[in-house]
C-alpha cells in the first residue's frame, strides 16, 4: 500500500508538468483523489471503527433512500443500497428479521431494472458465495485457494483471448446476437433493451490505441489525461477528444498510472485475498477473500473508482482482509460481532470512536 501510494504522488507531481490549462487541473486534481481512495482500507484495521461505518449507513443513511428513490433512475438504486451487497457475505449469521430484509433488498434492487446488469451480478454473486457456509465441512483450505487463483487469473486469460480474437468474454454469442426485454424508462415509456450488448470491447480499444500512439504503457499519461475515444471524445472540454475516465476501473488505473499501476494495485488485491483465505480462522475471512477476489475480476468489466459507496466499501472490505484481528476472530465470534452491528441499542459512543480512529491515526 505504501509503495502504491508513492507511486500515485509521483504520478501527480508528474502531471503537474503535463497539464495544460483549468480541465486538466481539475481532472489532475479529481482523478488523484479517486485513486488514493484505497487509504479507506486503513479504517478496517479497527473492527469498532468498521462497525461503527456500516452501523450508521444501515440505521441513517439507508433508510434515506425510501425518499430519494423518486428522484434516481432505478440502475441506481443498486449503487444507493451497495452496502447491502457487502452484508449479504455475512447473511447465515443474520438474524432472521435481518435475513428477510437484505433478500427483501435484494429483490427490489433486481427487479427494479431487469436491465441493470451489474446490480444482478453484485447481489446475487455474494448470495452464491455464502452457499460455501453450508458446505464448510466438505470444503478445504486448498479448494478456497484454488478458487482464489482461478478468480483472479480469469481476467489476464479473457483479455488475452480477446487481444488474440480468439474469445470476446463480452460478446460470448457472438456479434449480431441479441436478448432483448421491454422494460419502462425513466419517462414511462415502455422500450426495448438488449441485455447482450457489448458495452465494453470499445472502451479497450480506445485506450489500448491510445497508450499506442502516445507510449504510455508503462507509466500512463498520468492522472492529469484520459483517453483519446471517438465515442465520448466530443464532450472533451479541451477539444481533444478524451474521455476523462471510463466505467471500467482497471483501464482507468492503465490510462493514469500504465502498467505500473495495474501490478500494483493487482498486488493489494492479491495480498488481501491470499491473508483473508490462508490466514484466517473463520470461515467468513475465506469467503470475503473469494469475493474480493471476484471483484478483482469485474473490476476489469465495471467497478468504476469514484466516489461511490460502492468502490468505498469495496476498500473496507478490503481492508478486512489486511485486518489480522478481524482474520484471527472464531466462527463464533463473528457471529457475536455481525450480529452486533445490527443492534441499534449497541451504537458506538462518540468516545469509543474517538479513542479507535486516535488509535487508527
């Protein structure tokens, strides 16, 4: 983490030579703050601290969104309630009240835009995963760590087959295939959405093109530029045709910080996941460690990293993987903890909280 973070300085002061005018200030100045999002990892080394986070999204923040979903296309409705999909890890420990709640949430989330992908998949991913609880007689430490490996090899292997036009993981059917459902946009209306659509072999493209034309594999083109894009290049400020950023999290760590970059926020993945599966002592560890390991991979197809709620909790969980004392907790013991996040009369006292973020800093 701390080379990571060097790195990411240097990179900035790097682009302080490369910008030229107000955009590139800002997107300099946006886009370094997006990449130091990491440093929240830190906040999960305190297991108080940590609950006290979730504790207060789930009883303030949460319930706020019985407002605001009026006012928020329903593709969002998963980012707002993100959290939940990060609790679920934890659901054969819930209570029963709080296990009808999160599948509850779940649902809504789903249904609410059959066409929103990515809400399907991060809900329902953590759903499977903890299917791993009930079978943790029969599986072993060695099956975790295969799964583990296999997780985050898979996008080194599809972005291979795809640079070799032997496979397009985002176009599995083929190019003309479609799978298309009627769903109500945001004005009422009744259209139609194919569910198959390759919304992201373009964004390679673009930046694999531009890292071409400009050298920047190894380094990138700092935090200060994007990428040259046909698609989006008109809404450049700067008249230069680049995009700023992509959906895509892993381009956007290869356009800002090169190849460099990619190794080193892939060894932060790497080390969290490999502690959370082979050194932990209960079973929560290991499928929080398989989870973020997956989210390595879909890190390659979305996981943008913004200022979302999403991306933010991703890093404390994270973090959980770095934490030896949350690794070090029994079965039992997790369950204890969970199930203390969930007693509203058990809310950290500003001291205490005081007291773990002075110890944390």
């Amino acid at each position: 983490m701390n080379i990571y973070l060097i790195y990411v300085f240097i990179s900035f002061v790097r682009g302080t030579f490369i910008v030229d005018g107000y955009w590139d200030w800002k997107n300099l100045i946006s886009n370094t703050m997006c990449l130091l999002i990491p440093l929240v990892a830190f906040a999960s080394d305190s297991k108080l601290l940590f609950k006290h986070i979730i504790k207060n999204y789930i009883y303030y923040t949460a319930p706020i969104f019985l407002f605001i979903q009026f006012f928020i296309r329903k593709d969002e409705f998963g980012f707002y309630l993100a959290p939940f999909s990060f609790v679920l890890l934890f659901f054969p420990i819930l209570s029963k009240k709080w296990k009808l709640i999160c599948l509850l949430i779940t649902l809504y989330v789903i249904f609410a835009d059959v066409g929103a992908r990515s809400n399907l998949i991060k809900f329902i991913v953590p759903l499977l995963f903890v299917l791993i609880y009930y079978l943790r007689k029969i599986v072993t430490v060695k099956l975790f760590e295969y799964i583990r490996l296999l997780l985050i090899a898979l996008p080194f292997i599809f972005f291979s087959l795809g640079i070799m036009g032997v496979f397009n993981i985002f176009k599995p059917k083929g190019k003309d295939y479609t799978e298309v459902i009627k769903k109500i946009d945001d004005n009422g209306k009744i259209v139609n959405e194919n569910l198959a659509a390759d919304t992201r072999t373009f964004i390679y493209v673009e930046v694999l093109a531009t890292a071409h034309k400009y050298n920047t594999w190894v380094f990138g083109r700092s935090p200060a530029r994007g990428n040259i894009s046909v698609t989006f290049g008109q809404s450049d400020m700067n008249k230069r045709n680049e995009r700023n950023a992509n959906e895509v999290s892993i381009v956007n760590y290869f356009t800002w910080l090169g190849i460099v970059g990619v190794l080193l926020i892939f060894s932060l993945f790497y080390q969290a996941t490999y502690l959370a599966v082979n050194h932990s002592n209960n079973i929560f560890s290991k499928i929080i460690g398989l989870f973020i390991a997956f989210r390595w991979a879909y890190g390659w197809v979305e996981d943008i990293n913004n200022f979302y709620i999403q991306y933010l909790f991703l890093w404390l969980f994270i973090g959980l993987c770095y934490s030896k004392s949350f690794r070090e907790m029994t079965d039992k013991q997790m369950k204890h903890w969970v199930r203390g996040i969930f007693e509203i009369n058990k809310i950290p006292r500003i001291k205490k909280l005081k007291k773990a973020i002075f110890n944390q800093l």
